[in-house]
C-alpha cells in the first residue's frame, strides 16, 4: 500500500504554497500545452493528477489498479480531498488520460 513516507511528502508539498506553486507551473506546463483549458471537457485538477502520479509510480502499478484505489480506499481518497459520503468518482479513461 501507500506508504506513509509518501503520504507526508505530499502533505508538506500541499501545505506549502511556494512549494506547491512551483510544483502546480511545472505541471501545468506539461499537461497539453496547447490544449484551450477553456472549452471543451473538464480535466482533473492538478492536485488529483499529481496526487495520483504520485501513487502510481510509487506502487508500480497499473491504471486498473490506480483506478481501484482512488475510488475505493478512503486515505487515497482523504489526500485527494473526498470525504468517506463522498460520490465523486474517478472513471477509468480520466485517469489514463491525465
């Protein structure tokens, strides 16, 4: 699972807002660049598609078990910010494609 090194580095990263700024430009940048971000359909915010790049690389693991994680298991789904009543759910192709 998680570990807990990795869920403290991304509460430093998120309790920082020069770190997180930095952090935010960086991704920003990256995530198509010369796509209008302000028509068409919504993306993630930048914090769910850091929090779960995060994950991903950590654990090695798949988007089927990504997927599985960020809709199932309540810590994953604390640092991304939904509470245990939460209904916001993740679909499979959001993910692979952010």
């Amino acid at each position: 699972m998680t570990s807990p090194t990795l869920v403290k580095g991304l509460q430093i990263v998120y309790g920082s807002l020069v770190l997180r700024s930095a952090i935010f430009e960086l991704l920003e940048a990256q995530v198509a660049p010369r796509v209008s971000k302000s028509v068409g359909c919504p993306g993630m915010p930048l914090w769910t598609i850091l929090v779960c790049g995060v994950i991903r690389l950590d654990l090695n693991c798949d988007y089927d078990r990504l997927h599985e994680l960020v809709n199932q298991h309540n810590s994953i789904r604390e640092i991304l910010g939904h509470g245990v009543f939460s209904d916001v759910r993740y679909h499979f192709q959001t993910l692979k494609d952010n």
